[in-house]
C-alpha cells in the first residue's frame, strides 16, 4: 500500500511560505521539447502534493530540496537533481535563500522514458545547457539543438537517500510524529504502548512496509534531516542537538553510516550559492 504524499506534516520551520503550484508561463515556448526556469526565493518554501502532465526534473542550487514521490522521501543535495515522471505525485521544501531550478519535458520526446522518480547528476554541461534553456530569445534552431545535447546526457545518479513511508494505517501515526519531530527520544516500546500494539507488530509492521527496521527508519529519517539543516548553513553541533543525539560524535557516526561520508565532507563538497 503506497502512502500518499501528504502522510503526516513536515517540520516546518517559522517563516516557511507555502506556494501553490502554477501552470507553465504563458511565455513558455508554444512547441517545446523541454521548458527550463529558474526561481529563488528567501524564506524557507514549500510545495503541496501535485502533479504535473510533464515529466520535471527539479534541482537546487546552494542550499537543499526534499520531496515527497508517491511512498517516498528523497532528499537531494547540490549536484543532484530529481526526475518526477508525468503524473506522479509529489510534494516538496526548500531552504532558505535557494534557488530552485526545474526542466519540464514534453513525454513524446523521450522515446525511452527514465521511468520511475529516480535522481540524476546535475553535471555542469546539463546544469548550462538547462539553465541556457531560460532564455526566451532562443531561436527554434538554437533551442532544438540544445534540447537534444540534454537528452544524450541525461544520467542516472548513484542511489538517492531515499526513506519509504508506510502507509500501514498502524504504524503511521508513529510515522507522522516522528515527521513532525525525528528528535522525539521515544525508543520502540514507549511507541508501540503509544499505539496500543505489542513491539514485535510494530517491528514487523515497520520491516513490511519499509523494509527497516524502526530503529534504522527513525536514524534515516534523522539524516534527512541533517540534510537540511547542513543545507541551511548549521553548524554540526547545533545539528546534532537539533536532531537529539546526546553526543556529536555519535550523530557523527550516524550520518557517515547512511552517507559514505561525515557531516564536514558533506560541507566541504560546498553548498554553491548562485
């Protein structure tokens, strides 16, 4: 059972202003293979669940984008970019102060489409040749040469750090808290008493649904998270209070196990402001 996008309620900080979710410009391209624009935005932003009769890619630049796709959270840093195939639900948020980049492609122009949501390298040729794209005085010729470079280097990312939903009617409530606050110390069996089930249904219910442990679901949610906060210019002691570890090292400790590598190379990758 797929959990809708508006499954519980995002930790939304103060100042985060909700957009509603507009139609292509009316100075888009009357015929077009793919329609680029670019936004950015001060405050915190977030964008309720729609879709769209297009296939998006969506990127960010300086700063970080989490999405909600059907079942699944995705957060993508800089340098990746998400595809949302046409007609998929979605939802998302944004940092504060980034600029939020996104491509719409016409589906008759991908013979083999990518498929399910899945990320793709923002290299710097695709990010230019998107972001040349923008521009409204681009002749047909121009711009069709342009669209087809976009198309031949379209590529699939390593695997995204990616969280499955439940959509279990007994554990989403769980779910939906810990959405609303992933530093919530509970542990396993204040939550199951919380839900009125025994521990092992609320283990199992978990590994069926998401194919995680609930220990090891709450540690990828909390990364998630620090994703965010990272991307929002934290340092990683105030992160690692945020999110409820007792000691930086073992926040430390946790985002490398999930990430490949420390909250400080994760910096130190830069988060490009425009």
């Amino acid at each position: 059972m797929s959990a809708p996008a508006s499954l519980g309620a995002w930790a939304r900080e103060s100042g985060t202003v909700t957009y509603d979710v507009d139609p292509l410009p009316e100075d888009a391209p009357a015929a077009f293979t793919i329609h680029a624009e670019a936004h950015l935005s001060g405050a915190p932003s977030e964008y309720p669940a729609h879709t769209h009769p297009l296939h998006e890619l969506v990127w960010v630049r300086g700063g970080t984008m989490t999405a909600r796709v059907d079942d699944l959270l995705v957060t993508v840093p800089e340098g990746q970019g998400l595809w949302i195939p046409a007609g998929v639900e979605h939802a998302g948020r944004l940092t504060a102060d980034v600029e939020l980049c996104d491509a719409f492609f016409a589906p008759a122009a991908l013979p083999e489409p990518l498929g399910a949501a899945t990320t793709l390298v923002m290299t710097p040729l695709l990010e230019s040749l998107l972001l040349h794209l923008t521009r409204r005085d681009l002749t047909p010729a121009a711009r069709s040469r342009a669209e087809a470079v976009v198309l031949d280097v379209l590529e699939p990312s390593a695997p995204a750090i990616d969280l499955r939903l439940p959509g279990d009617p007994r554990i989403d409530p769980i779910a939906r808290a810990l959405l609303a606050d992933p530093a919530d110390p509970r542990d396993l069996p204040a939550w199951s008493r919380e839900a009125g089930l025994s521990t092992r249904t609320v283990s199992r219910a978990f590994r069926a649904a998401t194919g995680l442990s609930f220990v090891r679901w709450r540690q990828m949610l909390r990364i998630h998270h620090a994703l965010r906060l990272l991307g929002e210019g934290r340092e990683v002691q105030e992160v690692s209070r945020i999110l409820g570890y007792s000691q930086p090292s073992t926040f430390i400790d946790a985002f490398h196990r999930v990430t490949g590598r420390t909250p400080g190379a994760h910096l130190a990758t830069g988060v490009r402001k425009p």
